[in-house]
C-alpha cells in the first residue's frame, strides 16, 4: 500500500494541482472537516483545515497534491457529490465496510489511473461519514 501512495503522489507533482482551486464551489456546503495534502522536499504533508478555508487554501498554497472534505453521513450523499463535480464512476469497490467510488470529472484536470481507468475524485463512504477526495483521498476516511 505504501508503494501505491508513492505512485500517485509522484504522479501527482508532475501533473500539478491547478484545476482545485474552484472546487470549494462545485461542492456541497456542510463538510466537517478537510485535509489538503501539500507536498515538500520529496514529502507529503497532510494538513487539517477549516473546510470554509479549501479553495483560500489551495489558491495559496504553491505544490498542492490534492483534497479530502469529510461530511457527516446524512449531511451529503455520494450521488450529490458526484453530480456536484459531474463525476462518472469507474469503479466501485468494497474493503471491510468502506464503500469506494472512483470516478473521473472532466471538471478536474488531473488524473491518476486505476485499473488502466482516468480516475481523479475518489469517495469513501463509512457507517458515520462520507469523504471526497481527488485526485485520490490519502489520509483517512
């Protein structure tokens, strides 16, 4: 798993993050807390912030990986999510009783691939939240 994260974060900086700084916009109010993963000499940094804050955050921010904005289940559905980013899934999967989509948006520029599929928002749905991350989430759901 951890070779995986170090995939994607590598594919990740090369591509950039440029298209997440409007995403505040796209996404439902509500959100109980959001993570930016930020990344600095050749390292991945998870940050915790205000979710109000994520599109400050991202438009200051110079080497931005990526999001994660957690909801309280009840608060959003996953199909809100995905029609607020106009996200088609990829692929759905179950690990334990986490619920995974991965989905691609043309709204979001940056992509990694899964299963040979463009994915760039991933959602994990838990018994108490619902998380929304892209291009991947990289820190807890």
């Amino acid at each position: 798993m951890k070779a995986f994260y170090i995939l994607v974060f590598t594919v990740v900086v090369l591509i950039g993050m440029s298209s997440l700084v409007g995403v505040q916009n796209m996404l439902p109010e509500g959100a109980s807390e959001a993570e930016v993963y930020i990344a600095n000499q050749n390292k991945m940094t998870i940050c915790c912030i205000n979710p109000e804050q994520l599109g400050n955050t991202l438009q200051q921010e110079g080497d931005v990986l990526g999001f994660a904005i957690r909801y309280e289940l009840g608060k959003v559905s996953e199909n809100q999510l995905l029609s607020s980013l106009k996200a088609q899934v990829v692929k759905v999967e179950r690990v334990g009783d986490i619920t995974l989509y991965y989905a691609y948006s043309h709204r979001m520029s940056n992509t990694v691939k899964v299963d040979g599929k463009k994915v760039n928002v991933q959602i994990a749905v838990t018994d108490s939240a619902i998380t929304v991350g892209s291009p991947l989430i990289m820190g807890s759901y």
